[in-house]
C-alpha cells in the first residue's frame, strides 16, 4: 500500500511541473497572442483572432476585444443636400442632409462663389495705341468694385509717306507714314536726292547766301526757278535752315525800307510764307 500511495505522488509531482523545472503561471490568450507563461514564456494553444465591429461612418473597423482598428471610417454618405443659405460673390452658404447610413444631419459650408455681379462700367483710362486702358464697375450684391484692363487701341495707318529723315548731298533720307492715333511711324522707306533736287539745293543754298526766305518763299521761288513741287520742297527740307533767324533777317530788311507797325509787320512777314510763330519771333527780334 505504501509503495503505491509512493507511485501517485510521484506522478502528481512530475506531471505538475514543466521540463524547465517550475509551474507555469498562465497568462490568458489574447487577440494575437497564445495563452502564455509569464515565468518562462512557454505558449499553449493559439491567438484568439479579433472580434470585428464594423465601420461606421465616424469609425475605422475595432475589434470589441481589445480595442484594436483596422482601415478608416467610412464617412457619412449623403445623397442630397438642401440649400439652406445661398452663398453670394462675397459670403459663404450652407447646405444641408441627412446620412443615408447613421442618419445624422449633416451641414457643410458652401464657398463664397466670387463671381461678382457687375454692371454699368465706367472707364477710368482711356486706352491708347501704346497703352492698355482701364475700367471700373460696382458689384450690385456686395458693392466691391471690380477694375480691367481695355485692350490696347490698334494702331491706324494714314498711309501718306512724308518725310521724317531729309536726305542730303552725301547720305539716304527716310519717309514713312504715321499712326492717326499717337504718330509712331508705320510704313518706312529710305530715299536719296535726284540730280534735280541736289542742283536745287545748290540753288536754294545761294539765294539764302543774299536773301532771307520762309520755307514756302523758297520752296515756291525754286518752282519759279523751273524745278518740280516735289524736288523744290525735296531740296528745302534737306537744308538745315533756321526759319526763325530768317523771318528776324526779313523783318530787318523791311524795317530798313519803311516803318511798320508790329501787327503789320507781323501780317507782311506770313505774306512772304512764315508762320505765325516765326512771324511773332521776327517781330520781337527787331525790337517789337
């Protein structure tokens, strides 16, 4: 009797203890981990597996165990929404609907559309050929004023060659035609004296050498002389001629003749061609 209450006891003992020599102190299973030993580390079985809660609109899939997530949320899926504030160019709106999942009232802000509602533009600049323009309206919601640009104007060919460059004895000349708009020149082509404009250059340049002329009185006194309009005017514009030192030389030669007045003199010097200013710059230079 006594040997076999020895035999249970020695299989009690053995069965008892684990081959590292203690009892294991059993930590429970949990979602990814196998019931362990907390002693030794020993593991018996297998993980759990998490319990799954779905997703919801505001949560990502929790597991009810521990508490683990997996993936996102959802988020609220709204079919419709209502305008409930219409948003205008400078304040927001808002819109609302229900969540065809959790059926929560969902509100969201509707942006400010910016487009304002303009009427009535007032030019501000004129535009030009070289220049944009600009021009400025009221937003009749908000009352901001709105400003933009005016296209530059194009430009408008006079298509008249006239000369910008007089040609001389030695060197090309340029003409060209002009913007009605702001002058910038259009068209260009350079030119050179005929022998009929250069020999009425030299014609010119002597009656200058005893004479005082306005430019009309030359150029009109070279016609006589038999050249063309064209060559005669050609020749005169070619000369670097001081018309007001030759309307003051005119006005000394008819002072020296016979007394006049200011305004007579005056008159007489645009007689011989001059111009009005030259006139008045021939006038004063004599003294009046």
């Amino acid at each position: 009797m006594k040997k076999l209450i020895a035999l249970f006891l020695c299989i009690v003992f053995t069965t008892a203890l684990c081959s590292c020599g203690h009892e294991h102190e059993w930590v429970e299973a949990t979602c990814t981990a196998p019931r362990t030993c907390a002693t030794c580390g020993a593991t018996e079985g297998e993980p759990l597996g998490h319990e799954w809660e779905e997703a919801t609109c505001l949560d990502p899939k929790i597991c009810s165990r521990c508490g683990a997530t997996e993936g996102k949320a959802l988020g609220h899926n709204v079919t419709s929404f209502t305008v409930t504030l219409e948003a205008t160019c400078g304040s927001d709106g808002s819109q609302e609907g229900k969540c065809a999942r959790c059926g929560e009232l969902i509100t969201e802000t509707i942006k400010a559309t910016g487009d304002h509602t303009l009427d009535n533009w007032t030019v501000i600049k004129e535009p030009t050929c070289n220049e944009k323009g600009k021009e400025e309206a009221e937003c009749t919601v908000c009352g901001t004023k709105v400003s933009r640009d005016i296209d530059k104007l194009d430009h408008i060919d006079d298509n008249e060659m006239v000369v910008v460059k007089a040609a001389t004895e030695s060197s090309a000349g340029k003409k060209a035609t002009h913007c009605t708009l702001c002058g910038k020149e259009m068209q260009t082509e350079s030119y050179e004296l005929t022998l009929e404009e250069k020999n009425a250059i030299r014609t010119a340049r002597s009656y200058l050498g005893f004479m005082a002329f306005s430019r009309k009185g030359l150029i009109d006194q070279l016609v006589f002389e038999g050249y063309s309009k064209e060559a005669s005017t050609n020749a005169v514009d070619s000369l670097d001629v001081d018309w007001n030192e030759q309307a003051a030389k005119k006005a000394e030669s008819y002072m020296q003749l016979m007394a006049f007045s200011r305004s007579r003199l005056i008159d007489q010097l645009k007689y011989e061609g001059f111009t009005q200013e030259q006139a008045e710059y021939g006038a004063t230079a004599v003294g009046y």
